[in-house]
C-alpha cells in the first residue's frame, strides 16, 4: 500500500497507465480481479511472446487464452482455439460467444463448420494439423493459436498432432500452451522456446479452492490426514500424516469383514450381516465388492452432510449404469419434484429429433426418471446428446450426482463440490492395473468449483485391500511428468516430405519434443559411459599378465562357460521351440490335448486366429465346455500334436452359443477318453555330438594358453570379471545413446524407404508421386492400409451400404482382446473384400517389419454387419440386437466412418467410387447419428 502522497500518485499513474492497455480493457471485463500469475501469462502475450501455463483443474488458467482471443480482435488478427475433443470445443465456443458475439466466433470440428473465417474460431486440433498439411486460407492473418489441455501430447493414440502442429505452424504464429500442473514443465517451455521463440514458463501450483481429502469406512466420513508437530515448535513445522484414528477404524472395519470360526454357518440374522435396510426393505443392491456402503448410501451420506454435488468415478460404463439403476430402486430423490418436472420437459424437447423407436434402445427411459431425481450416469458409451444434457445440467446445478468413468476427468469442465472414487485399480484395455497419482490428480481435481464452494473435498471409499497409507501417497503426489508420444506416420511423410523437401523434413523431425527430451536423457548417459571407461582403463591394468594376453585367456573362459551353460540348457530351450513350431501347423478339426493350466484337457481348432481373420496369431480353439479360448506359447510346454480329427461344419460361428455347444458334443462323442500320452521325439544325436567337439576344442586352447600357468591366474580373473561386466554394462548405454539420438529422423527415413518401394515417393524417395498425393488427404491410424486399398481397386464396385461395411474395418477397435472372434459378414461380396483386405494388410505387415517399423493394427470387421444394415436404412434396435456395442459407441464409431468416408471421397480418382463413398456418407448420417453434435 502506498505510503505518502507521492507513491499514492505513483501507484494511481501506473493504475491508469494499465487500464488503458488491452491487458487492462480486458481485465475490466471480468467481475473479479485477475490472480498474479493470470496477469503474468496475459502481459507475455501482450509483449508478443509465447506462453506455458501449467496450473491445476479450475484454476483459471484459460482466462489467458482467453486474452488471445480479445488481442485478436482489437488488433486485426485471428486466433485459433484448439482443444483435444469436440465436446470440449462445443463447450468453448458458447463461451466465446457469450462473451464476443456469435458473428466473432467461428467452430470446426469436422462434422461442424460455424463461421469458419470468424476471427476467433474453437477447433479440434486434428482439424487445425490438416489445415497446416493443406496450406488453408484459413491461416492467413493467424496471430495466435491457443493449445488448450496441451498436456494430451502424451497421448499414445494422439498426442503427435499437438507436436505437429507446434513444429508447423508459421513463426510469427504466437502459441499460448495451457496444460495441467506437470513437473517438468520447464523442460516443455524449453522446447517450446527452441521450436517456436521466447516462451514465458508460468507454473501456479496453488489451487484456488483447499482441497480436502476423506475415506469412508462403511457409512463413516474421516479425514485422509491429520496435521502433526515434527519438532515439537509450532504451526510453522506442522505436517501432514495419515489420520491415526482412520487406521484404527479401518482396522475395526477389517476385523469385523473377516468370517469368524464360531460363525460358521449361522444364519444371517442378529449374529450374520443385517438382513433389513434402511427403510425396512431387503438391504439395498449396489453394495461393493469388498465391503461397504452401497452407492446409494454413499450418495445419501453426501447429501446429509451437505457435500453434493458430486461425481462418483467408476471405471466400468456398466457400473455407471448399474449405479443410477441403483439409486432408481433405492427410490433416491436429490431434487425437488418440480425441478425434475422442468428437466423432464427439457429432455424431451432435446431428444425429439430422435427417432421414437429408437429410444428404448438408447435407455432413455432411465436416463430421463435419474435426471428428473437429480442424478445420471455419464460415459463414452452413453449417446453423446445424452452426455450432453448431462454435462449442462450438472454444470448448472441443477442435478446433484454423476456417475463417470474416467474420460469426463479429461474432458469438459465440469466441477463438482465433491469427487468420490470407488476404487484405485482400473482396467487398461489389457490387465487392471492401480491408477498413478497423475490420474488421481486429474479425477480430483473436478473437486471444488471456483465462485461457489469454499472447499473441495476428495473420497476414497474403503473396502478390503485399500491401504490408506497408498491413498495417502497418491494425494500427496500432486504433479506428472509429461512425456512426449510423438512417431512420424505415413501419411505424415508424404505431407511433410511434399512440403519442405526430405533433408528440411528430417530436421523439423529432429525438433520434436521426443527427440529433444531423448537427447536429454543422452546427456546423463554419456556422462555414466565416460565415468565407466575410466573404470574400464583400471580393472585392465589390474588384470594384466606378464605370461600373456589375460584379456584373451578370459574371453576364452567365458566362451566355455557359455557353451555349458548353453549345453544345460538347451533340450528345454529346443522343446520350447518345437512346441511355438508346433502351433503354427494346427488345422481347423485338428483334436489337441492342452497340457496343463486353466485350458488344460482336450479341445479342437476352429478356424480364425486371435487378432487377426489371416493364418498368423495363436490358434483359437473350443474346449469340451464350450468356450473359446487362443492357444498360445504359454500354454504348452510341448510340441502340440493333433491325436485326431472331426469336420468342422461351414456354418460354424463362435458367436453362436449353439454352434459351440453343437461342435463340443460332438468332440465328446469323437473322442470320449483322453489318449494317452505319446513320448517326445528324441534330441538330434548329430547337434550333440558337435556341441561336445566345440567344447573340447575350447578346453583344450584354454589349457594351451600361457596365462593359464600364471600362480595369480585367479586373482586376474576376477577383475577380468569386473572389466567384463562393466563393459557389458556399458555397452548397453551406448546401445541406448545410439538409439536415442536421431530416432524420429530414423523412423522417418524408414517410412520413406517403404513408401518409395511402394511407390507413394518416387525410386530416390525425394518426390511424392499422385500415389503419394492420395495418401497425403488419408488421416487415419490405418492410413497405409486405407491407400492401398483405393490404389489397387478393391473397393470398386461396392454399393454405398457394403462399401461403409468395408470402409468401417479402418476405424472399428474392439474394447477387448477377442471381442468378436467370429464377425458376422453382410454379403458374400463384403466377405471377399474384407478377405482382401486383410491380404494387403498382411503384406504390408511383412514389409513394414522388414523396414522395422512397428506394423498398423489389422482391419477389424466387428460392426461391418450393422453398419451395413444401418446403411441399408434399418432401425437402431434392429441394428444393435445380440451386439454388445452399445448405442452411444455405435453412433461414435459412425461418426469416424463418415470422416473416413469423406476422405476416400476425396482421395479417389475413381467417379463411380466418390459417388458411392458420398451416398455412403448420406446413408450412414440419418437418425440418431445425424441428430447428435458432440462426436
């Protein structure tokens, strides 16, 4: 505060001097004062520099993108917007438009175009990489470009087109990055200030709202943390330590869960588990796995001790759904009943451009009598309208309690007074694995909404195996590493190659964020082989002989040893040979015995293969219950022969239940008694006898050399030892260093080598052929793949239905290993195709492990047969009948196949295949599929 007359006037001068900058306009616009560092990020972007803001969940720190979009404005330029999803950038334009008017705020997201030559326009960043790749108009008069959640570069799926985009775009282009607090945010700016110019690095890691954490124990909300005296000196040395009164009451907790021996067999009533509810009804369904309160009884906890609204995380769509049955039954009521009434008619005037009889198949009628009670379920499966409705009115206040799984975490803002985590432990796509302390950041950081609430609050409930002391550890984590996921595609090469040329694209590759964090981490390497090569130089002086080279006497030791250990080793390293070997020559029909393990008994090979319809992959089999299971190396010990055969009917689908109970009964008939056991082909008398003249040879050179009559012969041998083993150790480092540098250029010349062989560069690899110009409009994981399919015609012919059968195998990814062991073909002319794909996709396979890059996913034909009937112009409940795909995935799998589809348009110079692949697009974009705007 000012002091005297002249600071007074000092601090009013400068008051007035920044009022009348943008900052200071745009300060004014906002009805609480800007905190220090948004003042910061927004005067970086005033002086013209490029910023980094890495600050928690509800910070604020959009409000400096934000400030990029005001400068635009006022000073005649554009900026661009970026987000990660679409529903993020809806979200984002109706702010903007809010604020600046609906004729300044333009939206691109692919299947929406607002305004697009707005001067501020809200995009998807993948919409922003291909403007760069096209060279659009669009660009022209670009002054800043707003990156936000610029943390998703770590994406393995898609965080290369953020780097993209940094590396691409014009430097005059101001990049304001805003990213979640990560650790090594300084190493980002760097990176940024190396690729796009002076970088302001603003971490704020104070949130704006406390947050507190809790565990429930049954229906008891306790404190994760109590504050402790390390010295025994006051408040200034308090630290936080774990609640010793919640271990005490965990203890109880777990004590009373175990069944005691006196118990056995009692009947639950007074001295077994409470056999009434709350309200005098049978206890209510929902209760946890491990013990403890259902979902209602947590939510009715929340709500009495004034802690909603909150969002329940649980990392399964079916437990989202399940919960809001839950709370339906348990007859839970969060709102009043005219509130719901209002949001009944709201819901209905959302959906009624959806076909009728295709609500039931949507769960609308759950959805609709849980909003109206204050509470809804939000996930990727839900029809995106529906995620919508729930977003606005959660956001609003209006309804009380979601349930989410973990994508809501990384997506729109969407805060709540309270976070609740069920459990700690998700499923990955392949195993269930703990969550890390940066996802626990991300799911609590929705707690406490800026504005509203004073506090935020955390909840981990508690069941069997939750250790407080790890749920201490992951709340007391509070930042990541970022890591950088970048890899040059296909499609990549030939855009970048057709733009700079092959040397200049090779060093914009070198200036990804992967390669600078890779050269980093060479730095230290090199360091540790310098110290090692030191050491290296001593133990060599200290094994030194006078009788002779020890260095020799002890590379022959080793040799000898090897071999015997190889000797010992090798009948069980060849039988494990022979056994992969031996799987590779099953045939359909063939009746096997599965040694041991879980599959272990008779079983017969059915056609297929897991993760691909080829012959490569481990065969699947059905065993005598029926079930299909893939056979793999670690399920025999032994060459796998087959003991007999049966037919294998044409007819057979592993979709079926009565098609494998069908073919099991008949493998009992076949073979009612298991065989006994033929003994194992002997070992090659030949590959013995060699191996026993090498080691022979080998005794008898060691023996020869004049080292071996050195009376200190031993003592040189064990620092020859130490020299060898840190040699080894060091050689592995320069492996790494090897590896490490220059590995984006290398994966990119690799590619560019395949493409030349294929002919999408020409023989030098230094041209883009027209081959190469269709590849470069094909944005897509299987990009490749989808090239090669418009250049050798395969999809010639196809009606508009059939060929978004075909077209849908590019973009399906089933949610499980084995999803769909058996896809159900549309016609006999879909099947051919797909047949053909998957031979091209072999091919390619082949060449791409020949170049060594690491080959695409095979096309899968999972959702062929119902995107060919809802092409066809069938309904949705027709559609998705005997499916597991829910609606919500169908419509979002839909809406990638019409971005594809769009691209072969685009990309073919074929007239009757644009025509079909537009007519394709027409028939698949109806109903509930044209009627949703998020995805």
């Amino acid at each position: 505060m000012p002091t005297s007359p002249a600071e007074s006037y000092a601090a009013a001068r400068d008051r007035r001097r920044f009022d009348s900058t943008h900052l200071g306009r745009f300060a004014q616009g906002y009805d609480f004062p800007l905190d220090d560092f948004q003042v910061r990020g927004c005067a970086a972007v005033q002086d013209g520099r490029g910023v980094l803001v890495a600050a928690p969940t509800g910070s604020g720190k959009t409000v400096v993108g934000e400030f990029a979009c005001f400068l635009a404005l006022h000073t005649g330029r554009k900026t661009f917007y970026t987000t990660p999803i679409k529903a993020l950038s809806n979200q984002k334009y109706t702010d903007l438009v809010q604020r600046h008017g609906a004729a300044n705020v333009g939206l691109l997201t692919g299947d929406s175009s607002i305004n697009g030559e707005a001067p501020i326009v809200v995009m998807t960043t993948e919409v922003l990489r291909n403007m760069l790749y096209a060279g659009s108009s669009t660009l022209d008069e670009l002054g800043f470009v707003v990156m936000d959640e610029v943390h998703y570069l770590a994406d393995r799926f898609r965080g290369a087109v953020w780097e993209e985009v940094i590396i691409h775009l014009p430097e005059s282009v101001q990049v304001i990055s805003l990213s979640a607090t990560v650790s090594n945010a300084e190493e980002f700016g760097d990176w940024l200030t190396e690729v796009r110019g002076d970088t302001e690095v603003i971490v704020e890691e104070h949130r704006p709202v406390p947050l507190w954490q809790h565990m429930m124990v049954g229906r008891d909300l306790m404190d994760l943390f109590v504050e402790e005296d390390r010295a025994g000196e006051g408040d200034d040395d308090a630290a936080l330590a774990v609640n010793p009164e919640l271990l005490r009451r965990i203890q109880r907790a777990d004590a009373d869960a175990r069944p005691r021996r006196e118990d056995a067999g009692a009947p639950r009533g007074r001295r077994g588990r409470q056999t009434r509810g709350r309200r005098g009804g049978p206890p209510p369904r929902g209760g946890r796995p491990g013990g403890g309160p259902s979902r209602a009884e947590v939510i009715d906890r929340l709500d009495r001790d004034g802690l909603l609204p909150a969002i329940t995380f649980i990392f399964s769509r079916v437990g989202c759904d399940a919960a809001v049955g839950q709370l339906l039954a348990w007859g839970t009521q969060l709102i009043p009943e005219e509130e719901g009434r209002k949001i009944r008619r709201l819901v209905e005037e959302r959906v009624a451009g959806l076909p009728e009889e295709d609500l039931g198949v949507l769960g609308y009628w759950d959805f609709v009598e849980g909003l109206s009670r204050g509470f809804a379920a939000h996930h990727a499966g839900m029809l995106p309208t529906f995620r919508e409705i729930v977003e606005e009115l959660f956001t609003a206040g209006r309804i009380k309690a979601v349930f989410a799984t973990e994508t809501l975490a990384l997506g729109i803002n969407m805060p709540a007074r309270t976070v609740v985590l069920e459990r700690l432990v998700k499923f990955n796509g392949e195993n269930h694995v703990e969550i890390t302390p940066a996802e626990f950041t991300q799911l609590t950081g929705r707690a406490g909404r800026r504005g509203i609430d004073v506090e935020g609050h955390a909840v981990v409930l508690h069941h069997r195996g939750v250790d407080p002391e790890a749920v201490a550890g992951l709340a007391s984590t509070r930042t990541y590493p970022l890591r950088s996921s970048f890899v040059p595609t296909s499609n990549m090469a030939v855009n970048l190659l057709d733009r700079v040329g092959r040397g200049p694209a090779r060093e914009v590759l070198e200036s990804s964020f992967a390669q600078f964090q890779a050269d980093r981490a060479v730095v230290g390497i090199s360091r540790a082989i310098r110290r090692n090569e030191e050491g290296l130089e001593g133990y060599a002086d200290a094994m030194r002989c006078h009788l002779g080279d020890f260095a020799e006497y002890a590379r022959m030791r080793r040799e000898l040893s090897d071999l015997q250990k190889q000797a010992h080793k090798r009948p069980a390293g060849s039988l494990r040979a022979a056994a992969a070997q031996s799987l590779t020559r099953l045939q359909p029909g063939d009746v096997v015995r599965i040694p041991t393990g879980r599959r272990a008994g008779l079983a017969v090979v059915i056609p297929g293969r897991r993760g691909s319809q080829r012959g490569g992959g481990d065969p699947l089999v059905l065993t005598l219950d029926a079930q299909i299971r893939s056979l793999g190396e670690s399920d025999v010990t032994e060459p796998v022969e087959p003991i007999a055969h049966l037919d294998v009917p044409r007819t057979f689908s592993g979709r079926s239940p009565r098609s494998r109970r069908d073919l099991a009964a008949t493998l009992r008939a076949k073979v009612p008694h298991d065989p006994p056991r033929r003994p194992s082909a002997a070992r090659d008398e030949g590959e013995d006898d060699a191996e026993r003249a090498e080691l022979e040879r080998l005794q008898a050179a060691l023996k020869a050399h004049p080292c071996h009559e050195c009376p200190y012969r031993e003592d040189h041998a064990r620092w020859a030892e130490r020299w060898w083993r840190l040699e080894r150790e060091t050689e592995g480092l320069r492996r790494k260093v090897s590896n490490r540098t220059h590995t984006v250029a290398r994966t990119f010349d690799r590619i560019c080598d395949l493409l030349a062989e294929l002919g999408y560069l020409d023989e030098d690899g230094q041209k883009v052929t027209d081959d190469g110009r269709m590849l470069q409009r094909i944005y897509t994981e299987k990009d490749l793949l989808a090239a090669e399919c418009l250049r050798r015609g395969v999809w010639r012919g196809l009606d508009p239905a059939s060929l978004a059968a075909v077209v849908s195998t590019l973009v399906h990814e089933p949610r499980r290993e084995g999803a769909d062991l058996a896809p159900r073909m549309p016609t006999g002319q879909v099947q051919d195709v797909v047949r053909e794909m998957d031979k091209i996709w072999s091919d390619l396979e082949d060449q791409q492990r020949l170049h060594r890059l690491t080959p695409m996913n095979p096309p899968d034909a999972g959702i062929a047969w119902m995107v060919h009937r809802w092409a066809s112009g069938q309904r949705l409940e027709v559609v998705l009948r005997d499916s597991e795909l829910s609606a919500g995935d169908f419509v979002r799998r839909c809406k990638q196949l019409v971005d594809l589809l769009d691209q072969v348009a685009d990309a073919t110079t074929d007239p009757a295949l644009r025509k079909s692949a537009r007519s394709a697009v027409d028939a698949v974009m109806r109903g509930v599929v044209a009627a949703d705007r998020l995805d």
